[in-house]
C-alpha cells in the first residue's frame, strides 16, 4: 500500500507540542516502513519550513528500521517542479539531496504542478496515487487535502491528540463516521488516533515509553491497512451489484418480451401474464433508476440496497395495480376485463406495464423508507 501521511506543526506555540509532533512523525514513520508500505509525503513550495512539516520526521523515521532483503524503504516526495535552493543547513538533514542520501531510503521525486505557488492544496492532485491519508495536527493546507480524500473516497484518519486541522476535522465529523465503521467492522478499534505522544527526551529516560510510543503508530498503521481493505471491499461490492443490475436489466426485458408475445398468442393464462408483465416492468424500472444513478454516481451501490429496491418496487406496483384495477370499478362498475380480444389485451397490458414501470423508476424509495423507518419507530413500544 501507498500511505500518504500530511501534517505540520506551524501553528503550534508550544514547543512541547512540536516535540511530540516530531516523534509522532518518526514513530509513524518507522511503523509504516515496519509494515512494508511505500510512504507519500511532501510540501507545497520549497519556501514551506521543512521543520515544521511532518516530511522530514517521517522519513528520518523510515531511516530508523533496517533494510529487509537488501530493498530499501520506498518514499515518494512529492515537491515543487522547480530547483531546490541551496542548503542552508549543512550538516541537518533536511533536504531532498540530503534526503536520497540516506543508507535505509529509496526516495522517488515527483514534482507537482504548484511550483512557486504558496498554497497547501497543490498536493491534492496526488491523492489519485494513494490507498489512505494519515492527517496530524495542520492548518487549512492540511485540512484541504483531508476534504479532498473524503471527497474522492480515500481512506482517511486523523490523529487528534496534537490539536490542529486534523482534531476539528475528527470532531467535525469524521469521528462519528469512523465510530459507526467500527460498529459494523468489529475489527476496527480507533482508540490509536486519541492517544497522546510523547517527546523523545521522555522515551530516552523510560524505555517503557518507547515501546508504547512504537505501538501506537503501530496501531494506527493497522487501522489504515483495514479501512483500506474495507473501502476496497465496499468497492468490489458496489461492481458485482452494478454488474448484477445491468444484466437482470436484459433479462427483465427479454422476459417481458415473452411474457407479452406469449400472452398475446393464447400460451399462457392472462390473468397470470397481466401480472408477470406488471413485476417484470417494475423491476425493469428499478434497474432503470439504479443504472441512472450509478451514471450520475449520486449513490453507492450495495447488494442488499439493490434487493431491497427490487422488492420496494414489486410492492409498490402491486399496490399501483390495484389502484388501476379500482379504478376501472369507478368507472365501469366492475373489475376491468382480462379479455382475450387483442385490441383490449394490448391496451391493459401496456397500461399496467406502465404502472409497474413507474413504482420502479418514479417513486422516490428512499424517501419512502424514511418515511416507513418513521413509522416503526413510532409504533414500537416505549421502555
């Protein structure tokens, strides 16, 4: 996997703060390069204080752990197209050169398209290259790379205990949204992203800190790797359920087809045609609007939504048949004749057809299941 990890420590006053933001960087680092993962990081413009941004301490820290099998650890620096200045500061660490240097590191430079520009989001374009973004502390640049990877579907986690863009946005409403995942998935724990660091003066003087600080980047790197499975499990669901619709689509068809040819040359009973014609079509539309929804991407597709939406739609054309039936009883008196006459087979047919398409295509499930969710709720007893 591709982890893109994005921080920085600019805002911060405290300079306990901006120690624990420095071993939390290395730490997670190290997990990172523990674990295999090629690691994305970068900065914006070479004008941007590589101090005070996670790149530096993440890459020292992928340093730290030895090389397996002679293969280096894979960082990908994402930078400025234009020249790096001189080094300022011989004998520190902290430049691209400098970088490519190290005995542990395989860095890959890959320039972006900010070049000079000052601004935070020049980085987004890379989010397209990753499996899940790790956010610490941070500003606005910080918290529009966040927006942008929940907005494009990649995994994102927040480490909230150095405050920052990355707390509000856990607060704001990634936190709920990662409590529910960890309801449905049992082996998500995200307690790891609220947990505190410590500064490296405090891991010299208790080897016991420094294992607990190694295990909570460790954590937090597992969960990263499960909601990366989990968003590529939901992925692999939502094509088997649009492969599914679009060929129960040509097979609700088909069958409509020949229900109706069928019908209409005497070979099966028309009461029982009537009503196939009328499931078959609102199912037809069912697949009608989950297709025109996918086209649009307004929606995720599950299978169990899929499902539930073709029986929503059998109910509701049944319950549109009947109303058509009802009103043939309000204007002739009697139920409207099943007749074996052509012209009159051909229009009911058609007519109730229609009926069906439209409980499968017209009506808005979603808001029907809202409404019926009201119900229950209201209708359930109180404690």
């Amino acid at each position: 996997m591709r982890i893109y990890v994005v921080g920085s420590c600019r805002e911060a006053k405290d300079p306990d703060v901006r120690e624990r933001f420095k071993a939390a960087g290395k730490a997670l680092g190290a997990a990172l390069a523990e674990h295999g993962h090629s690691i994305a990081v970068g900065i914006p413009n070479w004008k941007y204080p590589m101090k005070q941004s996670l790149t530096e301490y993440i890459i020292l820290g992928a340093n730290s752990v030895p090389v397996r099998d002679k293969k280096k650890h894979t960082v990908i620096f994402y930078g400025p197209w234009t020249p790096e200045p001189e080094d300022k500061t011989p004998g520190v660490t902290d430049t691209v050169q400098e970088f490519k240097q190290l005995a542990n590191i395989d860095l890959i430079f890959k320039p972006h398209s900010g070049g000079t520009l000052p601004y935070g989001a020049n980085l987004i374009p890379n989010l397209n290259e990753v499996d899940a973004v790790i956010l610490i502390c941070g500003a606005e640049g910080t918290a529009s790379i966040g927006f942008a990877a929940r907005a494009l579907g990649v995994p994102l986690l927040t480490v909230t205990s150095l405050g920052g863009s990355a707390e509000t946005m856990y607060q704001d409403f990634l936190g709920k949204e990662l409590v529910l995942l960890q309801e449905k998935e049992k082996r998500l724990d995200i307690s790891a992203l609220n947990a505190s660091w410590v500064t490296e003066t405090e891991m010299k003087h208790d080897r016991e800190q420094l294992a607990k600080q190694a295990k909570k980047a460790e954590d937090i790197v597992s969960l990263a790797e499960r909601m990366v499975k989990t968003n590529a499990r939901g992925k692999r669901a939502a094509r088997r359920a649009l492969t599914l619709s679009l060929a129960l689509s040509l097979f609700f068809v088909v069958s409509w087809s020949a229900v109706y040819v069928l019908a209409a040359e005497n070979k099966i009973h028309l009461t029982y045609s009537f009503l196939g014609l009328l499931f078959l079509a609102s199912l037809i539309g069912s697949c009608l609007r989950t297709l025109v929804v996918q086209r649009d991407e307004t929606a995720i597709l599950t299978l169990r939504g899929f499902t539930i939406d073709l029986v929503l739609s059998i109910l509701l054309a049944f319950g549109l048949g009947l109303f058509y039936l009802i009103g043939g009883i309000s204007f002739t008196g009697t139920v409207v004749a099943l007749n074996k006459e052509p012209n009159t087979f051909q229009n009911i047919a058609i007519s109730m057809s229609l009926v069906g398409l439209a409980a499968g295509a017209l009506i808005p499930v979603q808001q029907l299941m809202d409404r019926l969710s009201k119900v229950v709720s209201q209708a359930e007893p109180g404690p």
